[in-house]
C-alpha cells in the first residue's frame, strides 16, 4: 500500500514538471528540470523521455477510431476503373500492384502524355494526418530530378485521394530478369553506375529510397535505368524541434518483397541514413553480377535474420568472371557496420567508372581496333531488349568516351591552377613546412560505438593547430572526405597542396587508449616523425599534449607562448566529457541535419558534466550557426549567440565562438562594428580557416570594401582549394563588385566543375541580365528551375511569358508562381521585392522592401551592394530605409 | 435508416447492467461497419471517389442515436458508446491484420519474430494494449483517451462525463498521448 501511495506521489510529481516544462523553450528545460529534479535522475529522465514524445504526440489519435478505421478501409478498397478522372488524368488501365497500392496506367489530359498514376495508401489508423504527410514527403521526392529516376510529375489530392504522377517507364523492372544467370560484368558496372548516380543526387538533396530492390528499377530497351518509388522515400528526419528524438516510421514493417535487400540497420529498426541505399544497392548489384541473392530464407523472417547477421557468400565464388575489384565495392556495399560501407554514392560510382575503361571502353576500343565487336555485342543472354541493336551501345561507349576525355581535362586544368596557387603559398622553395593537412585517424576499435575518436580527435587537432599562425592547416571539412579511403597519404597531401600530412590511428580495447601516427613530407615523401601512444584513457589529455608538442617540434615551428598556450590547452579535465565532445565533432562534422541535431545532444550532456566546459558550448553554438542547422533562423540564431556568449565568459579565446557571434552580429542584428570586431578577433584566434575568411568576404562586401573582401575571397580559396564553394563564391564577389564580365567567367569556371550547381546557374543568369543579355539569363535560370526540381509546367509558362512580354512579363509570371509556392513553403520577403523590381513595379518592390525589414530578411544586409533595384536607388524611401540600416 | 437494428436500445440496455446485450450488439455494430463500407464502394463505380467524412457521420447517426438518450443519461451513455466502440474497433483491426496476413499460421509481426528490438506497430491493436497500461498508471487519462479516441466525443463532452474541467481533460489528453507514443515505441509489456 504504502509503496503504491509512493507511485502515485511520483507520477503526480511527472505530471507537474511535465507540464510546466512544455510550457518553456528547449533550452530552458534543461535548466529548470535540472533545478526542479536536483538530483533526483530517475524522476528526470522520466519527464525528458514524455517530453521527447512532444512534437510528435500533437498528430497523434487526433481523428477519431472509427474515421480512421473508415480511412483505412476506404483506401484498401479503392480501386479505379478505366476512364475515371482523377484530376487531370484519365485512368487508361491497371499496370501492376507495387509496395505502396495499385498502380495505374493514366492519361495527362491537360499535358498530354502518359503517366504511372500511384494512389497512396493510408498508412497507419492512429495518425490523422498521415495522408498529408506522405504528401508532404513526396512533393520533397518530387524536387529530384535526374536522367536515371523516374520523374514525379505532380502530387496532389482529389476527392480525398491522395496520389502521385510520375513519369511512364517502358521497359521491365530487373526484378523480371532471370533468376540464376548472372550478368556480364560490363552491364553490372553500368547498371551499378546509373543506380549510384541516382542515389547520389537524392541523397545530396536530403531524399533517402529505403527500398533500393529489382522490382523498383526498370531497365528499358537501351540499357538505361529509372528508379522507381522514390515517391515514397522518407526524407531524413527534419523535425524542427531539438530535443533529440529519434525518427519515427509510419510504415510498421518491411513492405513485401524488400525483404531480402533491407540493411541490417533498416531490419533492426534503427534510424536510417543514405547508407541504407547503399546497401540495399550492393544486394543488387551482387544479385545481378552472381544470379543470386546475396541474402535468403525460407520466410521474410529467415531473410532478414541472414541480412542482420550472416555473412554474404563471396560472389567470386559464385562467378569467377567478376573481376576482383568488382567484388570489393560489393562487399563493401554490403559490410554490415553502415560506417563502413561506401560513405557516399558518389564515392560508389567513382569506382565503379574507374572499372569502367579496363572492362568496357578498353576491350571495345580494342575490338574495335581488330575489326570486330564481339565485346560490344552483348549476347542476349538474358532475354532483353537491350544489345539488339548496337547503335545505342555505340552511342554509350562514345558518351563515356566523351566523359573520360572531360574529366581528364578537368583534372589538367585543377592541376595548373593548383600549381600556381602552389607557388603562391609557398614562394620559394624552402624545406621549411607551412602547410598541413591531418588527415582523419582510423579508428580500429573492435566497438563502433569508439568511431567518433578517430574523427573527433583529428577535429580536435586541426582546432588546436589552427591557432598557429605560420601554420596553414586544411580544415576539417576539406579532409574529412578521406576517411576511411585508405588513400596514399602522399596522393591526398597533394590533392590538398600540402607540404605535410600527419596519418594514423586510433584504437580503444577497454580502457585503454593506443594512437599511432606518423607525419610525412609530401614533397620528398619521407617520414618526418613517427610516434606510438599506449595510455590510459583517462590520460588522453596527455596523449594529445604529447602529439602536439612532439608535432610542431618535427615541423620546427617556432610558436609564440600565446600559441603554445592554445596548441597545449585543455578545456575540460574529464575524460568522459571530452568523449562527449569528441562525439559532437564527429556527429558535427557530418554535415547533415541528423548529425548536426546528434551533434546538440552530445554538447549538452558535455556541458551536463563539465558546467564550465567552454568548447562544449562553443560547439553547441557552432551547431546553431553554420551548417545544415535544420531550425528557421528566428530559432536558431539566438541560441547561437546564446550559446558562444556562454563559451566566450567562460573563455574569451574560443575562435569559433566569436565567429558565431560575428555572424549573428552581421546577419541577424545588423550590427555592422559589433560584426566586425567579433570577425577581427575570430580571425586573430584561428587565423586559418577558411570559412571565417568566406563568412568576412561577405560582410566585407556587404560594407562595401570591395577590396578588403577580394583578399579574403582569395584566400578563402588558398585554405580550401579543392571545394567548389570556393571557386562559385568568386564569381559572387565580382558579382557584387558589378564585374560582371568576370563573374560570368567565373561562373562558366565553376559549371565546368560541376554543371548542376544550382546557385551558379542562377547568379550567371543575373550576370547576364546586367549586360542586358535577357535570353542568356533566362536559359540560365530554366536551368537553374529544371536542377531545382520546379515543376517542367512552371518552367514552360516562363518561358511562355518571356516571349510574350518580355523581362517584364518573365518577372510577372515568377511572381505568380512565387505567390502559390509561398503557400506552402516560407519565401523570403526580398524574394518578392527582387521580383517587382525586376518586373518594373517599383511601388510594390518599395513596399516588400519594408517588409524584409520588418521580418529582419538577411538577404538585407547586402541592400546597398546589390545590382537590383538600380531605378529605385534615387527614391527618398530607398534612401531612408538605407538609412534606418546605416547602410549609407 | 429506420430500418437499422437496435443498436441505441441494446445500448442503453447494456448502459444500464444488461451485460447480456453487449453480446448482441457487438455483431451488429461490426455488421452496420461493414455495409456502410460497402455502400460506399458501390458509389464509386460511377466515377466517385467515396466520401469518407460521409461514411463517418453516418456510421455514428446509425449507430447512436443520441436523441433517443435520455438527457441525464448522457454522460454514461457515451462513456459506453466509447467502451463499446474500442471493443468492436479493435477486434475489427485484429481480425484485418489478420487476413492481411493471409491468415495463415505465421502472422507474428516480422521484427517481432526474432530477438532484436522492433519497430513501434501503429496499428489500433497495440495502442488498445498500451492504453490499457496507462490505465494501470492512470485510470482517468486512459479514459480520456478512450472517450475522445475510442468514443469521439469533444473534448468539452469528455469534460461533462468525466466531471472535470476542460482545462483538466486538455492536460490528461496531451501527456496521455506523449505516455502511449513512448509506450509503444517501447514495444510495450516491459514497463514495470
């Protein structure tokens, strides 16, 4: 009884906190729970774990049993016969029955042209709003664009219905292929490299498939593929809240058929990432290059238990024909530990083009060259279409021809250019070392729960490094690509122009520590210093001061005493801690919205144990202010500045943390003196990294000391010369500077590297606008429209308008579609002021002007650089607003 | 729809201790569910998409007519609609799941059939498991969520039978929700 009574007491007490907490800010919480729980763990966790359940309890059960019951058995049932209209479409026929419902074969009465016509099913009972939701995520689906996945042309609902158009695909889907034979190597490679092209554009756009399987690719008649499905993707978790939660799925189990090529992770239920894809591809891949599955079972059961915890049979001995490095990216496709599998899909068609001209171009060039195509005939083993005919073969070996010669060319053109930024960083020649790149230490724990260590203590130190200022270290984001590529250490120090790079690795085995390193000259290739480290992990701190001193001692720098103090320096004495953190750079560093969300959780509980531990909270601000933050500015940027002001009292020399502050300062609080001196004295504490030199660039530019802003332009480029941003963020600059000759040479600069950077498209188009060169500019922002995902209508009515009525017209029909697009997505206030600007309707431009101040608009700040708004600059109002900013 | 069976009599009947009539209602509330359902689909050969908000008033105007309910018998009389409601609808969802299954031997959920720890399961069988936890923990939030989840009633007719304030039910209702997301995102059974 009395043990009862005591229940009842403690859940009423839950009960209080819990309300009381929901109605403060995440951060607060912390802080009052912490008071309000002092000591009391259980009780805590108790209230956070509800808490945690928040958000997603708002949509939860709000419609009643018996509509969702009624939902759930209208949607099952649903079935269209031919002729029905479903919004624009007349149903022509049924095609089949995928994982998602029944699709239809339909007619686009308006557009014309055939469409796959999917209705989407409901989901689950309990979440009212899951129609709305599936919705929500396949409009964001709908935003790719790619040769290699299949088109969604239009989401939408009608009577109720919810449903996806996307494009017809003739052909059949691979999973109709025959079962047992496998194929040519060549075909494996270009189907896998097609696939991975795919993957790759969706994951870089945030849209993960989850179910990668035969049945959703279709191979048509000339060997090309499509991904199919990508409509019922799950976009990575972007709830806005912070609070740590993980990603919920409203798809219970696995959907038929997709058994065999879930990832262990998906087969376990855990959150998901693009790695996912990567697997599920590589039991494709090993399917189509061996005829069998890498994974099987008598029941789905079975199947999945192999997945999670089976090894898969090497395919050679399966197909002795697959060459050995074929076998290795699929095993590596397949490793079971997603970290280490391929990191990206990038990375995957990489290798796989590498086989490429060994397997395919070589040995048809060398058919060619005796008279015979024996190779480029592809016997028609497999009972398809493809290799009929050899002229789209042809076309193929010739496209990939082309590309070679691209990239070879490319790659000449970095080289000169990175020879002459060479000799413009070093000089002379002297065997003095004043670059650096550390590149990310292995981790070769047993655990995977001690991956963080490698990347985080190679963070760790570059942050250390950095303060040395005759010093050029890369930053973490320019050799973080290397992990785990077990690349030739000399290889990448050229790649990154360095003089030395520092490899190794990291092990934990309980709880000891053991790091192995060594630094090497990448212009003579010698090994400069080797070290060993065996402690224990409680005296990490120690390892580390010994590799510093032992590091700036083989690379004879001679540091100041305010240097050595930041090179050996320790912002918290606990191990435990400082593995939090470590943890937090890591996730950090991953540069997606989950990480940077993870990244939050770690910092927290770092400051939980260390309250004084000032970098934890200068990562935490970091967390809130560069990056793919995933919160709306309004949110994250006074957490930010909360957050670096906490670092900065408790240690005024945390670069990062002024550099957040500069960036609220400049952004946000238009606070142009207050900006600049938090960016003097961020650059004074980490003097080499390249993002503080961008972010200054900008402000510079938007002061108007255009100047001052190309010198930080060009070095942001020295720091980091192999990243595009660098290079587009030039052509930006000459933009601002009314270069414009320039800035378009630039920006054809930057396309040749890579041709699908969206925001280059669109600044080239008003490079042109301002040389008067309309066409040019609106070829360039179609482009720009068709890489964003913009709906091909919205293209064609542009397109429409500006040879109708011209500029002016081009500009009326963008703000058409920018009022219907802002009813569902936020469109900043600037957008619309550019738009009537450039339509000649400066009244309205005036006035959306007002309210971008109102809303504090970013985009303000460069108000007094900009090209736009030329014939509104003598205005009075102009003026003034300039004025009420102190932009004048 | 006058020719519907008794359903409002049989209970009220079972409203005022008949449990007996609890034994014939629950076949004719499963019945009237499923020829709703059907009476819909037969519309949606003429090219219409059926209605599901139309389903639903109906179904409940069939089904409780409330205007037959005495005024002091209201509040009881839609906590039993709402107890009644959950019964049928979770047999109902059981027995879907069951034939989605195929109906065959092996219907454990997939996760479920080895050791790894599995998904939250959505699905109306597993929040009636888990709000009947939370009634061990809390009997009135499970009510409120029986009333508005189960019952549909408003919440300020949840307030009337329960004798609470609005306020109070709006409270219940939120942290019922965030207790049963986490319970079934637990899996459920392991809460002590």
């Amino acid at each position: 009884m009395k043990a009862e009574r005591m229940e009842a007491e403690k859940w009423q007490e839950v009960e209080r906190l819990y309300h009381e907490a929901s109605e403060l800010t995440p951060p607060e919480r912390a802080d009052f729970l912490a008071r309000a729980c002092a000591g009391d763990d259980n009780l805590r966790r108790e209230v956070e774990s509800l808490l945690a359940y928040e958000t997603r309890a708002d949509k939860f059960i709000e419609t009643s049993a018996l509509r969702a019951t009624a939902r759930a058995l209208q949607a099952e049932r649903c079935e269209l016969k031919a002729g029905q209209m479903i919004g624009n479409y007349r149903v022509l026929g049924r095609l089949g029955h995928g994982g998602m419902g029944v699709v239809y074969k339909a007619h686009d009465t308006k557009l014309g042209r055939t469409v796959a016509l999917k209705l989407l099913p409901v989901a689950s009972a309990l979440y009212g709003d899951e129609q709305s939701l599936l919705l929500r995520e396949a409009r964001a689906a709908s935003v790719l664009t790619h040769p290699h996945i299949a088109t969604i042309y239009e989401v939408n609902e009608h009577d109720g219905i919810g449903f996806i158009a996307l494009e017809y695909v003739e052909g059949a889907s691979l999973a109709s292929l025959p079962a047992g034979i496998p194929l040519k190597t060549t075909r494996v490679i270009r189907i896998g490299m097609q696939l991975a092209d795919a993957l790759d554009e969706a994951h870089r756009k945030g849209v993960v498939h989850r179910d990668i399987k035969p049945a959703n690719v279709m191979l048509d008649a000339r060997g090309q593929v499509k991904i199919l499905d990508f409509g019922i993707a799950k976009l990575i978790e972007r709830t806005t809240g912070d609070t740590g939660q993980l990603p919920h799925f409203s798809s219970p189990t696995v959907p038929q058929g997709s058994a065999p090529y879930v990832s262990p992770e998906q087969a376990r239920g855990l959150p998901l990432d693009h790695r996912t894809d990567i697997f599920s591809l590589g039991v494709v891949l090993y399917e189509l290059a061996t005829g069998r599955r890498a994974f099987r079972g008598d029941t789905a059961e079975e199947t999945i238990r192999s997945v999670v915890s089976r090894p898969h049979l090497a395919p050679r001995t399966l197909n002795p024909d697959i060459p050995p490095r074929l076998e290795a990216i699929i095993n590596r496709c397949l490793e079971k530990d997603r970290e280490r599998r391929y990191s990206d899909a990038k990375e995957l068609t990489r290798d796989l083009a590498e086989l490429l001209p060994l397997t395919d171009v070589g040995a048809a060039l060398l058919s060619k060259m005796s008279g015979t195509w024996a190779i480029v005939k592809s016997p028609a083993v497999h009972g398809m279409a493809a290799g009929k005919s050899s002229w789209p073969k042809l076309a193929a070996i010739v496209a990939v021809v082309v590309l070679l010669v691209g990239v070879a060319s490319i790659a000449l053109y970095l080289k000169s250019s990175r020879e002459t930024l060479r000799r413009q960083a070093t000089g002379n020649l002297s065997s003095k070392i004043n670059s650096l790149a550390v590149l990310p230490f292995q981790t070769l724990s047993p655990d995977a729960k001690d991956e963080f260590l490698g990347l985080g203590l190679t963070d760790t130190l570059i942050n250390r490094l950095s303060s040395v200022r005759n010093l050029n270290v890369r930053s973490t984001e320019a050799v973080r690509r290397y992990a785990g590529k077990g690349m030739n250490p000399i290889d990448v120090g050229r790649e990154l122009q360095v003089e030395a790079v520092l490899e190794g690795n990291v092990r934990k085995a309980g709880d000891r520590i053991r790091l192995t390193a060594r630094l090497l000259d990448v212009r003579s290739g010698a090994t400069l210093w080797a070290g060993d480290f065996d402690e224990q992990f409680t005296d990490i701190f120690a390892v580390e001061d010994r590799l510093s001193r032992n590091l700036t001692g083989a690379l004879t720098l001679r540091l100041s005493n305010d240097e050595l103090a930041q090179v050996e320096k320790h912002y918290t004495r606990d191990a435990e801690a400082y593995a939090l953190y470590l943890n937090g750079r890591f996730s950090l560093n991953r540069f997606t919205e989950d990480g940077t969300k993870m990244a939050r959780e770690y910092f927290r509980k770092a400051i939980e144990r260390d309250p004084n531990y000032s970098q934890a909270y200068a990562g935490l601000a970091e967390s809130f202010a560069f990056g793919e933050i995933g919160l709306p500015p309004e949110q994250a940027f006074p957490q930010a500045r909360e957050a670096a002001t906490r670092a900065l009292a408790l240690d005024s020399s945390l670069g990062a943390a002024r550099a957040v502050l500069a960036q609220v300062e400049f952004l946000d609080e238009w606070d142009w003196s207050g900006a600049e001196r938090e960016f003097k004295l961020a650059l004074a504490l980490t003097p080499n990294q390249p993002e503080i030199h961008h972010m200054y660039a900008h402000y510079l530019t938007a002061m108007g000391r255009l100047d001052e802003a190309l010198a930080e332009s060009k070095r942001f480029i020295e720091l980091d010369p192999i990243s595009p941003t660098p290079v587009q963020h030039l052509g930006w600059h000459y933009l601002y500077a009314h270069e414009f000759d320039k800035a378009i040479e630039q920006y054809k600069r930057v396309l040749v590297l890579d041709p699908n950077y969206t925001e280059a498209h669109r600044q080239l188009a008003d490079a042109y606008w301002q040389k008067g060169m309309h066409d040019e500019a609106v070829a360039e922002m179609e482009k720009q429209l068709t890489l964003q995902g913009r709906s091909r209508e919205d293209v064609v009515a542009l397109g429409e308008a500006y040879k109708l009525s011209g500029w002016h017209g081009y500009w009326q029909k963008r703000l058409e579609i920018n009022f219907e697009r802002a009813k569902s997505t936020y469109i900043a206030p600037s957008t619309f002021a550019e738009c009537y600007s450039r339509s000649g309707d400066h009244p309205r431009a005036l006035e959306w002007l007002e309210k971008a101040y109102e809303r504090r608009d970013h985009q303000l700040v460069y108000l007094s650089m900009t090209y736009d708004y030329a014939e509104l600059r003598p205005d009075p109002r102009f003026q003034n607003l300039l004025g009420r900013m102190k932009l004048k | 729809m006058t020719d519907s069976p008794d359903i409002t009599e049989l209970l009220l009947a079972w409203s005022e201790g008949d449990e007996a009539s609890l034994e014939r209602l629950v076949p004719l509330v499963k019945a009237e569910l499923h020829r709703l359902a059907h009476h819909y689909m037969q519309g949606e050969r003429d090219g219409h998409i059926l209605q599901t908000t139309a389903l639903v008033n109906e179904a409940y105007l069939r089904l409780v007519d409330a205007s037959r309910v005495r005024w002091q018998n209201r509040a009881h009389f839609f906590a039993v609609t709402a107890q009644l409601m959950r019964r049928v609808l979770v047999d109902f969802a059981r027995a879907r799941d069951y034939q989605k299954r195929g109906g065959g031997a092996a219907h454990v959920p997939l996760m479920e059939a080895f050791d790894l720890p599995h998904r939250q399961d959505t699905s109306i069988v597993a929040l009636d498991e888990a709000l009947s936890t939370l009634a061990e923990v809390d009997a009135r939030k499970a009510r409120v969520v029986e009333l508005r989840f189960f019952g549909g009633l408003s919440v300020e007719e949840t307030a009337e039978v329960l004798s609470v304030s609005v306020d109070t039910v709006m409270r219940d209702w939120k942290l019922a929700k965030a207790w049963l997301l986490r319970e079934l995102d637990a899996g459920g059974a392991d809460e002590s």
